[in-house]
C-alpha cells in the first residue's frame, strides 16, 4: 500500500469514526480519557523503552541537547502527560452547548448549538508527549484526530498511539478517532494536505518553515500561528516599577516562547529615568539589546538595531528597544511590524489604555500586564491546543470550544416560504 | 503596470484602510451607507447607460436569457440595491460588541470583543447588484473589500464601485475601503489569491467551478459554498398535509437556489399514501422525478434514478425520490450523498424530531419546516453575504457578525506570570 492509499484509508477511518463521535455525551468522552491516563501509567516501562529508541537515533544524529530534552519521556513527563488528560477531564463538554435561540416573526424557533469540527489533521515537531495532549483536546470536543509528530520522536509516538487506541476499544470508542502516522516518510504529510474530502481542518504546530509549508500545500482550511512578535510599549505616564516588573517577565521568563517580549517601546519623557536602570536589569540576565539611535544615547555599548532586527522573532535573550516620540509612533509602528499575535501597554492614564486596547489588531492586547498571560490556561479556556495569528474562525489561543463549530437548529410547524 | 503590481497595490490600500475602518463608529459608517443610497437614485440615468454597454455586449455574444435577466439594471434593481443598503443601515454594528468577560483567580480580567476581519476578497459572476450588497455588508462590518464581479457585468460594476467611492470621500472614509477590480483580465483573480500579507479572506459566490478554481489557487483562507445538495425526510409519523406542503415548498417555490430540495426521502410505510398524491402535484408543476426501485413501484412511468442522481444539485425542477425501510437509512443516505448545507424532516414523534436536529451533520436542520428557510435573512442574521458549507469560522448563512472575529482584551494591575 503506498502512503496515498494508507492516509486515504485512515481519513476515511477517521470521517467514520467522527459521526460516532459527534454524537458522544460526556461521560463517554470522560472515561475514555481517564482510561488512557491509567493506561499511561501502567505502562510506563514500555513506553520509556520505545523512548529510549529515539533517543539513541537522536544521539547517533548529534541532536542539540535542547532537542534531546524535547525528545525525552521520563516518569515526570509521563506524569504531566496523566495531569494533562486529567485537566481535560475536568473541563466542561462543549458540543451541545446552544449558544442562542430565538423566535421568528412567522413562529420559526431558530437556535444555534455547537457541533465538533470533524476531521482534524495535527501536524507537529519533536516533544512526543503532544501526541496525547492533542488526541484528549480532540476527543473531549468530539473530533476524530489523525496525528503526523516529529520523525525524531516516531517510536514514542506509535507507542503512545497504541495506548490510546486500547483505551478507545476498552471504551468502546471507534479507534480511528485517534489516529498516529505510523510512518517517516515526507509523503505523508503531502498526502494529509490534499485529503479535503475527509479532513475539514488542518493545525500545524511548530517552526515557520512547516507553517508556510503546509499553507502553501494544504487544500484544506488551516488553523496556524507564524510567530509573535511582541511588542510592549511603555507609555509616558507608565509607574516604572510596574513597567520594570512587566517588560522583564515579558522578555526573561521563557524567553523561547511566542508570547516574549521581542520589542520594547518606551516613550521618550519616561526613557531618560526608566530605560538605564531597565536596561542594567536585562543585560544582568544576560539579554543583549538592539538598541534604535535615540537609545543609542543613553546606552552607548548596546548593538544598533537593523531594519531586520524590528520584525524579529528573536525567541532568545535578545531585545529590540525604541524610543517613539508620541503613542502614535508606538501604535504605528506595531502596525508595521508586529505579527498579531500579543501587544501589552504599561499606563496609568485612562485614555491611552483604552486606545490601546481597541486600535492595536492583535489577537491578545494587554494594559497593564505581561504578554507571557496569552496562553488559553492563562486567560481560563483550560487547555490550549494552539495559538491561531490568522482571524479565521478563531483569533488567539484555541481551547476546546475552538475545536468546534455551530449549527442552526430550526423547530417549525409546518412552515412554508411563501 | 502589469495587473499583478495593481492587485499588489489595491491591497496595500485595502490594508491602509482597514486600519481607518476598523476603530469607526457606527453613525461614520450608516452616513456612508445612506450617502451611497442616495447617489445611487441620483444617478441611475448614468448607471443604466453604463449598464446598457454591458446589455448590449451580452446580446452580440448570445448570452441566456437568464444570464440577461441577472444582468440588467432598471429602475426596479436600482431601488432594490437602494433598500438594500436602507436595510444594512438598520441593522446593528457587530464591532466592538464584548462577548464575555471574566476575572480570573489572578485578578486579571480577560474579555472578548468583536472586530472586523480586516481585507476581504469578494469574487463573484454576474450580478452588478452583488457590488453593492457586498460592499454595504463589509463597509458595516468594519471591513475593506476588494470587489471582483463578473467580465460580462464590468461597465456596470466599474460605475456603481465609482459612486461608492464618491459616497465615501463625501462623508470622509478612505476610499480604498471599496475597491472594484477594473479590470475583466482573469490574471486579476489569480494575482488576489496569492496576496496572503494584505488580504485576510475570500469570499467566492458563484458556481461550483468558480469556487474550486478560487479554493485550489488560494493561499488565503476561503469562505466557500459548493452546493446545496438538500433533502427532505418525510417519516412515518408525518402529518401528510404538512409533508405535502413543505416537500412542494421546498422543491417548487424557487428550484434554482441552493437551499431548494434535491432529493426526498420518504418512510416505506408512508409511501402508499403520501406519495402517488405528491407526485402527481410535483408534475402538475413541471417536476421531472428520479425515482428509486422501490419508488418505481408506485410510479411506474418515472425515470429510474441512477447513481449520479443521489449527489447531483439539480437547480431546476427535478427530484430524486427515495423510499427508505427506516429512519436509519435516511440519516445513512444522508451522510452519503448530501453537502452538509441544509435538511429537513417532517414528523409528528418527539424522538425522532429529536435525533435528526442533533444527528444531521448539515449547516441548517430543521424540523417540519421547508429547506428554503437556510437564509441569512429568513433565520433572523439579517442581510447575509452567503452560506458557508465548510465548518471553519462560521457554518451555514454568514451575516454581519460572521465579517467579523474576536480578539481578547486583558485588563491587569501590573500582572507578571510566576
């Protein structure tokens, strides 16, 4: 069978397994992934072992050891593995849910209520253990879930999909709602891409260069993220400890994720008194700074920042600093460079805070708060599955309830269109 | 300058509007509407002259009657444009509605707010009026759209998208916010789907080719609606007066729309009785059946149905007929055969009223009402822009609120995560 066939013969799996699915309660959903977090645990030797597999191939290939920490499955990650199924447990059930009804002039009732998606394709890189926190998101909102994870991690990922599958037929659920690639091969991923038939919804996790791969491939809607370029922007009437406090978490507290810090704005009546001391504070924690010319000023040694540096995702101890005349430079440039993805303003004056909040187009615009908060956990949609940066159907992190869809439902007696 | 650097421009002014678009209010953007209502009376002497050079090219080339039909602009279709922009005025502003807000155990306070998509890509066949239909909806939305209507309509559409234009520089709004393609240069088409950085969706309306073509060459996310391949399930617990009425509805009312019936279904031990009756009234109006072997039974002069009957949207008076042995054969068929755009059954039980709103994977479902109600205005949206029948962003009729998304707005008190 050629990977056409077995990704043609999987989708059709998954598109039959999901009409079951959709019409699931919760309590089924439920078990199934308590299941499958005891089957986690009780196999925890198993699956260490299938680990250790890709693990040797990955030292063999000389992986950076960044990339071997993602890799590995041991009893902690295994365990955050268990919490995480058990979090979704916890979450309410989105499908059912009616989000409005009401009654038309002629009588008609018309409601909406919310549905899954169907068929969701995730494709994905490296850590193994987001083979089960996707297949749980997937299965709690009803959808059948064909998986394509990292080629580095594909023994921890079979073993994995082996468990679920267990739990699935222990449950009496259709096993090809969980569904893992089995294979490799590149072709896969290609084939995925052009199943529109089958598939309804494409969500790629991982560097840009598999983003835009898989857009320019898909034939299918896709739900993704490019990158964040966030900006802070530290206003004139900002308190400069609450800006201190917000600008260093927003860049040094992780700063390899896509809601850091990448450029930091400061409005030049507040730079002379905050930007020297911020500036010591950040290159203690070893962040080198591009600084624009009007920061050059204050701090002589700093790199001079590039046209290239602005658009930047650095996800690194690097920071772009400018120094705008006005919040309109602020708001213009975040226009310019900014990737939709997180903008934060540090102020105490009530206007500029609301102008902020409103004219920034970004999928997670703060006052007075770090850009570290745009994580679905973090803003209380439970789990996330992903940040979407394009405005399709959903803008920002994606919980369970972006994981589905809504219909319309209409009670008649006997109506007719004249 | 080649078409593609035009597109390349017309977007980057879409974009550049779209800033100004997205923070106006509602009183800016219903002058607006109520200006373009105006000029549109004023000038109609001007817009049939323009309209005449598309009449009269159409005739040399021997276009359809229909195809006339939808292509003329006279008194009547110029007053119905006019209302039609009357009505969006009275319809309510969908930006910066705030759908929820919550405090979380932090103190933060997270909410969620309406905006506009950003630049929409209308394209469309035909129609002059759909010019301005669509640019009323996305002008209320917030939205900058770039307009490309039919070859055969250009004259037409390049005079109504000048008083568009008119209409916004007279009550001060960008004029790139409505932008018709000048051109009838099919590149043109292909050039607006490859501009991912400036246009944030397409919207195709137009026949199944059109949306494919649109569909494969996008590398922008696509609103689409293939067809409409619509049943009604007549059960054996309908009211047979009722049955009657909605199938005739449904079928006969306007055939050539896509939430007309295409194929009814009907319940083995209703058959004897409900069907010789119901055919006989389908030909009585012109209504050419398919029938299935079992249907042929009782109508032994029909066509037979043939496998491509089952998933054909014949937009005229023809109908595939059915008997089925049970319910669970309907909702199979169903899932086989329709488009997942609109259903119906028709029945007195409770339970089975009950299972098919929730079992029916389709964009409307309805109950012992007729399929033609799958409207944006019919089911209370108000205008609509069309049906989607993919299940990304928005599934079935799209509205004001569907031209829109939602971003979060994150009040803190110097929040910085631990």
């Amino acid at each position: 069978m050629s990977v056409e066939e077995m990704l043609k013969k999987m989708a059709e799996g998954a598109r039959h397994a999901s009409r079951f699915m959709r019409n699931l309660g919760r309590r089924e959903k439920d078990q199934a992934l308590l299941r499958m977090s005891a089957l986690l645990l009780e196999k925890e030797d198993l699956i260490k072992k299938e680990n250790e597999k890709d693990l040797l191939k990955a030292r063999d290939l000389g992986l950076s050891s960044a990339m071997m920490d993602r890799l590995i499955l041991d009893s902690n990650t295994i365990r955050s593995m268990v919490d995480g199924l058990q979090e979704v447990v916890s979450l309410p059930d989105p499908v059912g849910r009616v989000t409005g009804m009401w009654k038309r002039p002629n009588g008609l009732r018309v409601g909406r209520i919310r549905i899954p998606l169907g068929v969701i394709g995730f494709i994905y890189e490296s850590r193994p253990n987001v083979t089960v926190d996707a297949a749980a998101l997937c299965l709690k909102s009803g959808n059948a879930v064909i998986l394509k994870g990292g080629a580095e991690a594909i023994h921890s990922n079979i073993i994995l999909g082996r468990f679920l599958d267990e739990a699935l037929e222990e449950t009496g659920l259709p096993h090809e709602a969980i569904q893992v690639i089995p294979t490799t091969d590149r072709q896969a991923v290609q084939a995925l891409l052009h199943l529109e038939d089958d598939v309804d919804v494409i969500i790629p996790r991982g560097g840009e260069s598999l983003i835009r791969f898989v857009t320019e491939q898909s034939r299918i809607p896709v739900l993704k993220h490019y990158k964040g370029v966030c900006h802070v922007y530290v206003d004139e009437f900002a308190d400069k400890e609450v800006a201190t406090e917000i600008c260093y978490n927003a860049k040094v507290q992780r700063p390899g994720v896509c809601n850091a810090m990448e450029t930091m704005l400061v409005h030049e009546s507040i730079a002379p008194d905050f930007l020297p001391p911020m500036i010591q504070r950040f290159r203690e924690s070893g962040v080198e700074i591009r600084a624009c010319t009007k920061t050059l000023a204050f701090i002589r040694d700093a790199r001079p920042a590039i046209e290239e540096d602005w658009p930047a995702e650095f996800l690194d101890l690097i920071l772009a600093v400018k120094i705008v005349s006005h919040m309109d430079e602020a708001l213009d440039h975040i226009e310019r460079y900014g990737s939709k993805h997180t903008e934060a303003i540090v102020t105490r004056d009530y206007e500029r805070a609301q102008r902020f909040l409103h004219e920034v187009d970004s999928s997670v615009v703060l006052v007075n708060a770090s850009t570290r908060f745009n994580d679905g956990n973090q803003l209380g949609l439970g789990a996330e599955i992903g940040i979407n940066t394009s405005k399709l159907h959903a803008f920002g992190p994606m919980g369970l309830e972006e994981l589905t869809t809504q219909k319309f439902i209409v009670y008649g007696e006997g109506h007719t269109r004249p």
